[in-house]
C-alpha cells in the first residue's frame, strides 16, 4: 500500500515539511488478523462440507469473511488518509475519509514531548507519542507512531530550530518589549533542561536576547 503525502495545500506558504508519517502498520493488524482468521475457517469448513450443519456453517463463515474483509478495506483507507506532520510551524494531525478530525499545535505552544512503548511495542517499531501544549488543548496523544523516540527526537529539533531563529530576531530587532525577552528566556531555559539545548548553547543565545 502507497503512502500519500500531506496536502500541499493545507500548508501555509511559508512553512515547509520536517516530518510526514501514516500510522504504524500496527494500526491495521487486528482486521488483517480477523481477516485471515476467517478466511482459514471458511476454508476449513468447505473442507468438510457434508450436511446441513456444515452448509449452515459455512454460510456463517462467509459472512464473518466478508465483514472482516470491509473492516480491513475500511482501516486501509483510515490508514491512507492520516498523518501525523511535523513542519517548521506546527505539529498536524489529521485523521479521516469522510467524516474528518485533526488537530494542530504551533510549535512555540509545544511545552513537552514524550513517548511511551510497551515491550512488544518496542520490537515492532510502534508506541504513543505524548505532547503538551500551553494551549487550552492541554496535553494530546497520538497512538500508533513509527519509531516514538525518532519522532520525539524530530519534534525537539523542530523546536530547536524554531526558538534559535527567534532569539536571533531577538538581538536585532530593537523594538521588542521586556516581556518579550522574558518569554524568550523562558523559553530557552526550558530547552535547556529538556537536554535540547547545551549549556554553552544556552548562554550564547541568551547573550543574543540580553545584547
């Protein structure tokens, strides 16, 4: 199955992409598996066709077949038409093919990144990945993630990259407030006790602010 970039057109013209995933293949195994577990049990019943007992059975099996079969083609789908983005501006979630959800964070609202993956999750490459925001939307979870800790890796660069840029405006520009500086000093230390930053880092850009 072909995976479908983000619309080009849902992104803002000065934003460009850092990260463009669907979800794990994870997502579609329990209808791949109540797939094939019916498809072995129609077979198996044709198998031992005699009787109206096993008529009756395999009548039953077909249609547990074809039930399982659209909740396969309808998780493919479901599949196809999600993502998971992260761009120079904000993290997207969409999600849907008819009736459709998503949700957006601006990066500089993202306040904490974090990942959790049970063992088995570990092994397969899948697990949650966990983001609180400033925001009213407080804390959001998305399930079903390739490699949480590659993406959490992503996203703190992301906001790396971004926060750098603002504190190199921050030096330059002469016109901004007090509280703005604040806000920014805030922001960097709270890169720097996450680990994003170096301490060296730190005090480089916090020169850049106070200069």
């Amino acid at each position: 199955m072909n995976a479908m970039p983000f619309p080009r057109r849902l992104l803002n013209d000065y934003e460009t992409i850092t990260l463009d995933l669907h979800p794990h293949w994870w997502f579609l195994a329990p209808a791949g598996a109540a797939t094939g577990l019916s498809a072995v049990l129609t077979l198996t019943a044709l198998a031992q066709f005699d009787g109206w007992f096993e008529t009756l059975t395999i009548y039953l099996m077909i249609g547990a077949l074809v039930v399982s079969a659209s909740w396969l083609v309808v998780k493919m789908l479901q599949w196809r038409t999600t993502y998971f983005v992260v761009t120079s501006h904000r993290v997207i979630y969409r999600q849907g093919v008819l009736a459709r959800h998503g949700v957006e964070m601006p990066l500089e609202r993202v306040s904490n990144v974090n990942f959790k993956q049970t063992i088995f999750e570990r092994l397969i490459g899948a697990g949650d990945l966990i983001i609180e925001s400033s925001g009213s939307e407080g804390q959001e979870k998305f399930s079903d993630i390739q490699n949480p800790e590659e993406v959490q890796n992503i996203v703190h660069a992301a906001l790396q990259s971004r926060d750098s840029g603002i504190g190199n405006g921050a030096g330059t520009q002469g016109n901004n407030t007090t509280s703005d500086i604040v806000t920014q000093l805030e922001k960097l230390e709270g890169l720097l006790q996450r680990g994003i930053l170096s301490p060296e880092e730190f005090a480089q850009q916090k020169n850049r602010l106070l200069d």
